[in-house]
C-alpha cells in the first residue's frame, strides 16, 4: 500500500491552479492587510500577475494619469464570491515573479476569472506599453 502525502496533495493542486486567471490572495509589500492577485501569464517558471485593487473606488492618483486609468479593469462583485464588491484589476504595474511564490502557504487560491474579464486583463496589459514584445510573447498574450 502507498503512503500518502496529503501536503504534497494540496501543494501540487496549488500548483495545478497558477493559470491564467488564477485568483489569489496573500500579503503586500507596505500595506497592511492581503490583497488579491491575479495571474495574467504563465510560463513553466514565472508568473505575469497584476494587483487587484479592492476599493469601491480608483484611487485619485490614478483617477489624475489617464494612461493609468486605462488600466483598470472592472470586475463585477456578483461575478465572484470571494469579492465582497465591485473591483478593480490594476494593470498598471504587471509584476513578473516564480511560479512557486503561490505554492507556499502565504497566498491562498481564490478562483478564476471569467474568461471575459480574462480577456480584458490581458488587453490591458498588452497596450498598456509596458511590456517588451518579448515579455508578451513568453507569456502569450
């Protein structure tokens, strides 16, 4: 009889979940409570990631750059239950990171977004410019 690993189960649906429109949840940098995190690309090592912005509003120094204004996209609370109300992708500042980074038990997998919304993310990041034409090639947008 095999003897099972129920943490390498969990990890390896973890893994399973780094797609495109991953939704995850964890720590921030200099903020002080999780923010939400959505996978916008994926290679066999590296994520392409924006934040999602949890806010009933844009913030006003974002309101102010239209060039980042253009960047958010808006994503229907009733769409998904794990937001509590109306939000909004920031596409504004695409991170590259490691897959791993979403195994460990820091960030918690949340759901996918609908393959819409999907779309529009990765628009957006797309004619957002910031990106190399290499970047949008690796993670095939």
């Amino acid at each position: 009889m095999a003897i099972r690993n129920p943490l390498g189960a969990i990890a390896g649906l973890k893994q399973a979940s780094i797609m495109p429109g991953a939704v995850f949840i964890g720590p921030w940098e200099e903020i002080d409570h999780d923010k939400f995190i959505v996978i916008a690309g994926v290679t066999q090592d590296k994520v392409l990631a924006c934040t999602v912005l949890i806010n009933s509003r844009i913030n006003p120094y974002i309101m102010r750059r239209q060039k980042m204004l253009d960047c958010q996209v808006y994503v229907k609370s009733e769409n998904y239950d794990f937001l509590s109300h109306d939000s909004f992708v920031n596409c504004a500042q695409p991170m590259i990171g490691n897959t791993t980074h979403f195994v460990g038990d820091e960030y918690k997998y949340c759901g996918l977004l609908d393959e819409s919304d999907l779309v529009l993310v990765r628009q957006s990041i797309v004619e957002s410019g910031l990106l190399t034409d290499e970047e949008i090639e690796k993670f095939d947008l």
